[in-house]
C-alpha cells in the first residue's frame, strides 16, 4: 500500500522560512511569538499571567511593521482569535498582516510586500 506523503508541521515551514529570511534580509531582524508552544499547566499559567495572548501571529518584522501568520499547507485554517487579532492589528496599528500556508507561499507575500 502506497503512504501518503506528509504534511509539513507549521513549525517545520515556520523553521524553514526564518532561515530563508534570515539569508534574503541579514540586517532585518524579526522574531518569533510562542504562542503555540507545548508546555505543561503550570508553565502556560504563567505565560499567560505574564501577558501571553492567543492568537497572535506567529513572527514580528518590526522595522517592516509586518506580521507572518504561518500554517501549514493542508488541514489549517485561521481561528476567531486570530482573525480578531489580524483585524486589531491591520485598523488599530496599521500594521500589516499576512497568513500563509507553508514557507513557499510566506516567501512569495514577503516578496509581495516588498515591491
């Protein structure tokens, strides 16, 4: 019997694009929301009391006021707390927000933003 062929977890394409960034744009700096992170009770409690959100996206360009939203390429969708989250920081902040799903399609809307 033939195996499907596997989906890349969000964290893998996530990696992936940090690297690619990284490489394209060595003076920009950016970093990473661990929103999503595993952990045990007692740790997420106090991520949260710390000031943890969920569903803020999941990478900051801070120079570029761009947020990358990264899914993986099948079986992902957006939740209700980042839609309200992405419409927060679009009207409120002016920022921009952009959703991809997988590496190739974060690099292509980088690329689109840039031009």
């Amino acid at each position: 019997m033939l195996k499907k062929p596997r989906i890349p977890t969000e964290h893998q394409e996530q990696t992936l694009f940090v690297k690619w960034f990284e490489i394209q744009f060595p003076t920009v700096r950016l970093f990473a929301i661990p929103n999503g992170i595993r952990t045990n009770f007692k740790q997420a409690l106090k991520a949260k009391r710390e000031g943890m959100k969920s569903g803020v996206p999941d990478i900051y360009i801070p120079q570029w006021k761009l947020w990358v939203e990264m899914k993986r390429t099948k079986s992902s969708n957006t939740s209700p707390e980042q839609k309200d989250w992405h419409y927060y920081l679009v009207e409120h902040c002016n920022d921009t927000v952009i959703v991809a799903k997988g590496c190739d399609e974060a690099v292509n809307k980088v690329m689109e933003f840039m031009s």
